[in-house]
C-alpha cells in the first residue's frame, strides 16, 4: 500500500511539474513575443538597417549560448529577453523592406502573422490535448533543419528565387514539427526547462512567420 501511496504521489509531483514549466513556459514566450514586437517596432521606426547575416548569426548564435550557460538561473531569463530582442531588431528592417516593396505589404504581414498564430495554436493544442510523444521525429528535424540551412545559404549565394522558395516551404514544415516537438517534450518531461523551451518556441515562430511572409511575398505580393 505504501508502495502504490508513493507512486500516486510521485506521479502527481511530475504532472505538477510538468504543468508548471508548462505554464512558465507560456507566460515567458507571450512575454518575449511582446518584447520582440516591441523591438521589431523600433527598429521600423528608426529605419535601421539589416545588419547582414554574419551579424545575426553571431549575434543569434551569442545570445543562444548565454541563454543556454545561464539557463537555471536569473541571467538566464535576461538573456532570453536579449536574444527575442535582437531578434526582433532584425525583423524590423525585413517588415519595413515588405512595406515598401509590395503596396498590399501590411495585408502580407498582417496574414503571415495570423497564419502563425493558428498554426502556433493548432499544434500545440493537438499535442497537449492528445499527449502524443513526438520524440521520435527529433532526428528528422535536425537533418531537415541542417538541410534547409545550407539550402538557403545556397540560394542566397547563388541568387535562386525558386530554391529559396523551397527553402522557406521546408522551414513551414520544419518549424511545425518543431512546435510538436518542443510542446510533447514539455509534457513527457523531456524538457524541464522553461527558459530553453520558451527560446525553442521562439525560434520555431520567428522561422514561421517569415517563411511565410517570404512564400505570400513571392505568391501574392503587389508592386
């Protein structure tokens, strides 16, 4: 009997557990998504410029091992708000090319953001209401992302429009999966930290909505 007591008790210690980061998790990336927003906005504003994929890339990469180094304490939540924000200074100047280049730029980033949103939303409904592990599709998503990384570093290299499209197609599909991923290692315990997660479905929803924002571009965009 005392045996089953300290099974039903340890079994409710997990899903505690599990709901807490779950929750934490939430609240940190709804945060940081209006923090982005935020930044993204400035940089509109201020007309800044991109600043190249070199220096997103180091910055990015940076501010992910930071994250990472401090993610069990408070440096880490600071860094994830540096990350989302550096982040969304990079995207102004992305939304701000739209904006001039297509006269129905606002409706183009207006429904790439929806179609995040309900695909964000979907996803992560289908895995926490059927609990479905998704653990066996981390392999394919590394070799998938791998792929569409050096694909879109080729068609930006070698300038090719339908390539890049592919490219931006894949990463849909990869960044989905990736929501499906992150949310089933949430609940089974596979992730227990909410500040990795939170930046894992960040990443999933920056890729998202400019994947999309680039296919609708090329698809329904008008000069």
């Amino acid at each position: 009997m005392n045996q089953f007591n300290q099974s039903i008790s340890r079994s409710e210690e997990s899903i505690l557990a599990t709901n807490k980061v779950l929750k934490n998790t939430y609240m940190l990336l709804a945060m940081t998504l209006i923090f982005s927003a935020g930044t993204a906005g400035l940089s509109m504003s201020l007309n800044l410029p991109h600043p190249g994929m070199i220096i997103t890339l180091v910055g990015y990469i940076g501010l992910l091992w930071l994250t990472s180094t401090f993610r069990n304490s408070g440096l880490g939540i600071v860094c994830v708000f540096a990350l989302t924000g550096f982040m969304g200074m990079t995207l102004g100047p992305i939304l701000n090319m739209y904006l001039q280049a297509y006269s129905n730029g606002h409706e183009l980033i207006m429904t790439s953001l929806g179609g995040t949103g309900v695909i964000f939303l979907g996803l992560s409904g289908y895995a926490l209401t059927t609990k479905k592990d998704f653990s066996f599709i981390s392999g394919f998503l590394m070799v998938g992302i791998l792929v569409a990384f050096l694909a879109g570093l080729g068609a930006m290299i070698f300038s090719i429009p339908a390539l890049s499209l592919g490219v931006s197609a894949m990463f849909i599909m990869l960044m989905s999966g990736m929501i499906l991923y992150q949310t089933s290692e949430i609940i089974h315990g596979g992730e227990t930290n909410y500040v990795m997660a939170t930046v894992s479905l960040y990443i999933s929803l920056f890729n998202l909505f400019t994947s999309l924002l680039h296919i609708l571009g090329a698809v329904n965009g008008r000069d």
